[in-house]
C-alpha cells in the first residue's frame, strides 16, 4: 500500500529522484562555513541599554 502511494505521487519522476538522491550521497559536499558574526551591534544595545538604566537611575538623583 505504502509503495503505491509513493508512485501515484512521484510518478514518472521517481527514477530521476532516486537517481539524484544516490548521486548526492556518493559525492558529499563540504559543509559550508558560516562567517563569525560581529559582536559590535551586541556591544552597542548593551551600550544604549547601559545609558538608558543610569540615565533612569540619576534622574531621580537630581
């Protein structure tokens, strides 16, 4: 039952599927490496976050 809902959905298409899939698994790629993320706009929140909570701080201050 469950290969005959496999090929009414796959269909004439299934031998090129299958054939691509065996084609990728022989030949893996490299996985790709992702560039570091800068830390420079998490600096910048804390920054602003930093200023925000003195300022609030120092306003009852004065």
């Amino acid at each position: 039952m469950k290969t005959a809902r496999v090929l009414s959905r796959f269909g004439p298409k299934l031998p090129a599927l299958v054939e691509a899939q065996l084609i990728r698994s022989g030949n893996p790629t490299t996985p790709v490496v992702r560039p570091r993320r800068s830390v420079a706009p998490l600096l910048w929140v804390m920054a602003v976050g930093l200023a925000f909570v003195a300022g609030i701080t120092l306003d009852g201050y004065f």
